[in-house]
C-alpha cells in the first residue's frame, strides 16, 4: 500500500499551481517574486515571525504559504525559527502589552540589514482592538514597520503580493 | 430534576434563557462547590462583573445546564478553586479583571495581568492598585533537577505563550504553563457594542475557530431575544461549522505527523486543508468564513457555485483521505512516536469536563452538537467517535473519524438545502429591559461558551466568551509528565489548545 500510495503521489507534481478560478493569477504572481527575488537578493531571504497578540487567524494564513500550492520556499523565502537567523519580521496583531517587551527584543535579536513587514489589519493599526486598555495598537507603535500588508487576515495571494513589494523595497533600500 | 432543586437559592431570574439562573446565598453558592467537587456537576463556566460571580454547570446524569449566581457588594466571595481546580485559572482571572477576592483561595497570583496594562482591574469600575510582585512559578526540588524556560516567543508560526519545564535529565518533572500574552481586552471592548460589532468581536477569539463562535454568539443572542434563525440558515451555519472543523482537523492531523518527522503526511493534509479554504471562499466568500453568521440568521446565501465547489471538495476527499489514513495506520515510526505518548487519565478528562478531541480520546463521551441537538444538528445523523487511550495517537484518531463524520454531515446538509429565509429581522429593541442568552456550540477543539445580557437597546451590557482550551490547557501540563522534552511539540500539536481563546 505504502509503495503505491508513494507512487501516486510523486506522480502529479503538488507544487503547480492549484486548478483554481486565480490560478493563473497565483503564477503570474509566483514568477514575478521569483524574478525579483533573485535580482534584488542573488540570495535567500529568511522570515522569522511573530504574532504580537493576532487572533491566530493570520497565523493560518501564514502557514498557507508553505503548502504544496503556493511553496514560498521555492523563492528563497524562509521561514526560520530564530531573530537571529532573519532578515524580515513578519509581525500579527494589535501589539497587545504583554507581548510589546517580547516583540522589542525580538526585534533588537534581529541582525541588521532587516526589514518589518506588519501583517494583516490589527497589527496595520489595531484593527478591531485598537483602543483596548490591553493592546498598544499598530505594530509601528512599537518597532519601525517596512510595510503594512492589510486583510482580515490577508489571504495567501496578498502575502505574496506584499513580498513581493518588500524585495523590491529590498532592492531599492541594498 | 433540574439542578437548582437541590441547590438552595434565593431566586430566579426570568430574562435568562434558554437554560435557567438563580442568585444563591453563601449556603447555595457552597452546595455548588460540593457537587462540583463531588462530580455530580460538569463546571461549564465562570466568569465576573463588578459585583458578581456567575458558575454555568451541566448535571453529568440527567445533562440538564443551570447558571448561578452570587452576589458579592462587598468584592469577596467563597473561592471555587480551593475545591475544585477546574476553576483556577478563571478564578485567577476574575481577580485579575475585576478585583473581586475569592475567600480562602490557595492561588491568587495573576494570571492575564502581567502588569503592563497601566492599570488594575480594568473591568472593576473602579480604580484600586494591586501590588506588583515577580511571578511566581510553582517550585519543584530535588537533586539533578534543572529548569527550561520556552518562549512566550515560539520557534515555529504559532501563538505566544511561556513554558516552565523542570527536568530531571530529559524527563519532564513539571511543566507550567504562563499565558495571558494575546489579552486583548475583548470582554471589555464589548461592553457598550453593538450586536453587529460584539459579533465581529467573538468572531475574532480564536481566528481558527471564527465560525464556532460567531454560530454561539448568535444562538445566545437569538436565546435572549427570543427570536430564531430560518432552518436555511441554520443549515448554511453548520455547513460553516464543519467546513471549518474538516479544514481544522486536516491542518493538525498533518501538523501532528511533521512533530514526529513524517513531513509526507504533512504535505497532503495541507493540500487537502487549502482546498477546504478555497471551497470555503468559493462558497461563502472568506477563507475561514469570517463574519458570515449574525444574529439572526447568515449575512451571506451561498453562492451559486459553491455547492458544486462543495461537493468537488467531498468527492476530492473521499478518494484521498482513506489512503492517508492508510499511511498514519502503516508507518511504524510514526505510531513509533504517538502511541503511550502524552497520557491524559480518564479521571482528569472527566473531573475538568475536557472538551473535544482531548476528552474523547480519555473517554468523555461529549459533543455539543449532540448532547444539546441545537439546530439543525437535532435533525442531521453523525456518529460521536470516543477512544480510551488517551495518547496522542488517540486524539489523531478521533481526529480522523471525525473527518469522515464532518464529510457525511457536508453531504446531508447540501442534500438537505432548500429554498428559504437567510435572516429572522432583530426588534428594534428588547421590549422589556435587559435580557440574557446563553449557547454553547461544538468548535473543532471542543465546546464554546458564550454567555450574554442586553439592555433595553440592544447593546451589550456583558459578554463572556469561555473557550474549550480553559479545561485542556490544564490536562497538558499533566499529560507531558514522565515523557521527555523533545515529546512536547509533538504531545501540544495534539492538544491544539487555543492561546487567543483563553487570552482574550
Ligand atoms: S487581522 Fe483579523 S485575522 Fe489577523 S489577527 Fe487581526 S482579527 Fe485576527
């Protein structure tokens, strides 16, 4: 059974695009962030992120990117488990208080060249919580952000679309 | 016989509905604590307001819910959590947002309050100081003995939260876990909303479980308004529900295989997981169906070729979800890792009313969806898979089988989805003062609570919303003891507990 079922998988490559209504759209997008990945950064780029206080609805989304149909890994974009590994924060959520001492650290473990991107609308400006006793409110309240990628939460496509942006911010700012 | 028969109270409060709520004395509020202790009674919930401490409890024999009441001007009452530890960290909650001290309590460090917010007692009223003192973790001595401190920021894209782990070599002695790091205010952003807004908010305590709550919020407020939702919405909500457990369980089941180093797994259940999302959009359009239900009904019909989307998506999984589930049974190395792995006893899934997967995989034979048959589940027909084992290898198997169940329930309710009304219009107001609503509906990860009052306008005088995650977090912490550190991802993948859910 076990041979079969590796048959039949490795028989359909996963990592093509999905045969849904974006489709097409979705490789459009993929070939541009290839593109520009490997003009701007001839290298690849590590993503460390961390939810500030997110309804872990964008943190779904986030794993989206790394299933068979998007792949994000084939662009050179990484998801790696420590700051001191990254390039890009990729932060959720209004910034609630009793994360804004762990994301400063997180963000002062950060090597320098790096660049914040705040993802989805709590974490633009609070969102739905913004005025809570508990939350400080956008994520650029507390560190600088580099781009702000809205949604509630931000499908996959716009994640990728708001990557895009920032490799060729990263080009412009290297 | 109902359980306020035998609890003495002092009376009963008629706006609350469906399931009745009494204000007890001292000697009422205590017969409470004993039959929780005893395990006559399941503790639902228990939550504050300014002068007030309610308990929501379900009889374990006849299944009949009742909420009390007590009533505490002077800001004490008689503590829960010194009888029945079920109710600790909520009690240590109800401190924290509202001041109010349980008399005799054993633990009364803070459990949301990390002191940061610049003040205490947000929900109080009132504008007392607590002193600020270092946390405390629980001590654990002896010789070799060494302490691991996790997070609250994690390696992996998941919530934040602390872990405490003493060790004696690679054997975990204790773990404490220290949460509160998502508290995001929600009960008290509530406060004063509008039903359109508050239900926006419940939508938002747990992003994974968006459709759970939003469905009980709306139950609870069509309860107090008396009103109810058309049988095509009903049905539309459930579809919601199960979409999103299927989308869920698909996610974990394959997260749970990549912990223990089977990516392959991990690979097809995510594919199998994005196509649920994409139907999902297709259908409703939202991958994770935000903001869809409201009281009253569902904002949005189906879309026209959603119902083909769904019935792609249930073709799609019947032709694959066997043969993984071929691949789990089959691979050594995994049952390797997941059988006897995590253990939560029978007696603890039972005495803290464990929810879900991780009751049922211990024996707790509870579904909400059944053992309340709220609407439309009284008419659809499923199976309710309970395991003893309680490893993690169980909680993927019930997993499993309810992935089937939600596959058969999508069937039943497309087959069933006749022409009808989206949404029973609200009055304009209460006619009558504040009233109150309680549900609870059935999230992939176990029961949701939400419990609410109105005033005369229809704006939310309190809400609170108890996630599953309350009674499983505790259970983790048992369930790890004896197994060894590296087994952690792998043993709280299979929990799956909420951080957000409990945060708020
Ligand atoms: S933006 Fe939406 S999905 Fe993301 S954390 Fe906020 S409420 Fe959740």
């Amino acid at each position: 059974m076990r041979n079969t079922l590796f048959e039949s998988l490795t028989h359909r490559s996963l990592t093509e695009p999905a045969p849904a209504p974006d489709g097409s759209a979705l490789a459009e997008l993929a070939a541009k962030v290839d593109r520009a990945a490997q003009a701007r950064l001839g290298r690849s780029l590590a993503i460390r992120e961390v939810d500030a206080g997110s309804c872990n609805g964008c943190e779904l989304e986030i794993h989206a990117l790394s299933n068979a149909f998007y792949d994000v890994e084939r662009f050179g974009l990484r998801f790696v488990a420590s700051p001191r590994h990254a390039d890009v924060l990729l932060v959720t959520g209004p910034v609630t208080k009793n994360m804004r001492e762990a994301l400063e650290r997180t963000y002062n473990a950060t090597p320098d060249p790096k660049w914040v991107v705040a993802v989805g609308a709590c974490a633009v400006d609070g969102g739905m919580f913004r005025g809570s006793y508990a939350c400080v409110g956008g994520v650029s309240e507390t560190i600088p952000v580099d781009l702000h990628i809205g949604g509630c939460p931000p499908s996959p496509t716009d994640l990728l679309k708001g990557l895009l942006a920032l490799l060729e911010h990263v080009g412009g700012k290297g | 016989m109902g359980i306020l028969d035998s609890i003495p109270h002092v009376k009963a409060v008629p706006s609350h509905r469906p399931w009745p709520r009494a204000i007890v004395t001292e000697a009422g509020w205590q017969a409470a604590i004993d039959r929780l202790a005893d395990g006559e009674l399941t503790l639902l919930g228990f939550w504050g307001e300014p002068t007030a401490v309610h308990m929501a409890m379900r009889d374990a024999g006849s299944a009949a819910i009742a909420v009390v009441t007590y009533e505490c001007p002077a800001g004490t009452f008689p503590s829960v959590a010194n009888r029945h530890p079920p109710a600790l960290r909520l009690e240590r909650t109800i401190h924290d947002l509202f001041g109010l001290v349980p008399t005799a309590a054993d633990d009364l460090r803070p459990w949301l309050d990390h002191g940061a917010w610049g003040q205490s007692y947000p929900l109080s009223g009132g504008n007392a100081s607590r002193d600020v003192r270092p946390y405390q973790f629980l001590p654990a001595e002896g010789e070799a003995l060494h302490q691991v401190a996790v997070g609250p920021v994690h390696a992996g894209i998941i919530e934040p939260g602390h872990f405490r782990f003493t060790a004696n070599g690679e054997h975990v002695v204790r773990l404490e876990q220290r949460l509160g790091y998502t508290h995001k205010g929600t009960e008290a952003l509530m406060q004063g909303a509008s039903l359109e807004a508050a239900a926006k908010l419940a939508g938002r305590a747990s992003g994974d479980s968006t459709v759970a709550y939003a469905f009980a919020f709306a139950c609870a407020v069509e309860a107090a308004l008396q009103i109810e939702a058309p049988r095509r919405a009903t049905l539309l909500r459930a579809l919601m529900a199960e979409l999103e457990r299927l989308a869920n369980h698909l996610g974990d089941i394959g997260a749970i295989c990549n912990d223990a180093s089977f990516a392959l797994m991990h690979a097809q259940t995510g594919v199998l997981r994005e196509r649920c999302l994409r139907a999902a959009d297709t259908a409703f359009g939202h991958r994770l169906m935000m903001d869809v239900i409201v009281p009253g009904g569902v904002r949005r019909d189906i879309a026209p070729d959603g119902v083909s989307a769904l019935r792609a998506l249930v073709a799609q999984l019947r032709k694959v979800f066997p043969r993984l589930i071929e691949l789990y049974d089959n691979t050594a190395s995994l049952q390797d890792r997941t059988v006897t792995t995590g253990i939560v006893k029978a007696e603890y899934a039972r005495r803290f009313g464990a929810g879900g997967y991780v009751g049922r995989a211990s024996g707790r034979d509870f579904d909400a969806r059944r053992a309340l048959a709220y609407g439309p589940y009284d008419a659809l027909s499923f199976e309710v898979p309970v395991l003893e084992a309680g490893d993690v290898n169980a909680r993927v198997w019930i997993r499993i089988r309810e992935v089937e169940q939600s596959v058969a329930l999508i069937e039943q309710i497309l087959d069933r989805l006749g022409p009808g009304g989206l949404e029973t219009a609200l009055p304009a107001r209460s006619g009558g003062g504040a009233c109150e609503g309680m549900a609870l509906t059935e999230a992939f990860r176990g029961d949701v609570l939400v419990w609410l009052r109105l005033d005369g306008e229809l704006r939310i005088d309190r809400c609170h919303l108890r996630d599953a995650s309350w009674f499983q977090w505790p259970l983790l912490e048992t369930a790890i003891e004896g197994n060894i550190i590296a087994d952690f991802p792998l043993c709280n993948k299979s929990f799956n507990c909420s951080y957000s859910g409990v945060d708020l």
